[in-house]
C-alpha cells in the first residue's frame, strides 16, 4: 500500500509541473458602455504554470467592437502578463465574442467570453 501512495504522489507531481496556462478570469462583462466613447477596458492575467518557458498566442473572433489591446507573445516558467481588452461599441445593443489564448509550446488553449452593451450616450 505505501509503495502505491509514492507513486501516485509522483504521478501528481509530474503532471502539476507540465499544467500550461492559466486565465482569469474566465469572462468579462463591460456591462453599459456609451456609443462611439473612447469606451472601457478590461485586464486578463495569462499565469504559466509550468516549468518551462512557452509561447503564447492569442485570438479573437470580435470584429469591430472588442479589441485585444495589449497581449504576451513569450512567458518565462511561472511568469504571468497582463493582456488588455477595450470595448469601443460603434452601435446600440448587447455584443459579446470569444477571445482564444494559446500555449504554442504545449498545446493548452483556454477561452475568455467577453460581451458588453452599446448605449446611446
């Protein structure tokens, strides 16, 4: 039975050490943002929970409305960075999108859904 216990110990310590990304938080609400204002921003912390060095990418499927204004291309083994995320409405009514963040090393991938509403100011 204690040879069972080491072992599994191991096993969970190995696969902690390869754990890639962390992304929080997970979605952000802009809530009520005026029409045509210099609108809101928002931060994503990106954590590398891994003990090695990883590229990131980062992707979006906002067009127009939602922009990834700030972003990490390359984070050192447990770093972190910030990305920046704006909410410029050019129109009235409730937006949302989905904006991908990639661990190119290891393959991980984690989502952050962000909406917002356009309001006439």
């Amino acid at each position: 039975m204690k040879k069972w216990i080491v072992l599994m110990t191991g096993a969970l310590f190995s696969l902690g050490a390869h754990a890639g990304l962390q992304v929080l938080p997970s979605s952000v609400n802009f809530f009520n943002v005026n029409v045509g204002s210099f609108g809101r921003s928002e931060t994503i912390t990106v954590r590398n929970l891994s003990d090695q060095d990883i590229n990131v990418s980062t992707s979006d499927t906002c067009f127009g409305d939602f922009y990834v204004v700030d972003t990490c291309f390359y984070l050192s083994r447990y770093q972190s960075c910030n990305i920046r995320v704006e909410f410029r409405p050019r129109r009235e009514g409730y937006q949302s999108c989905s904006i991908s963040i990639r661990d190119t090393t290891n393959g991980s991938l984690s989502t952050v859904f962000v909406s917002g509403r356009g309001v006439a100011r």
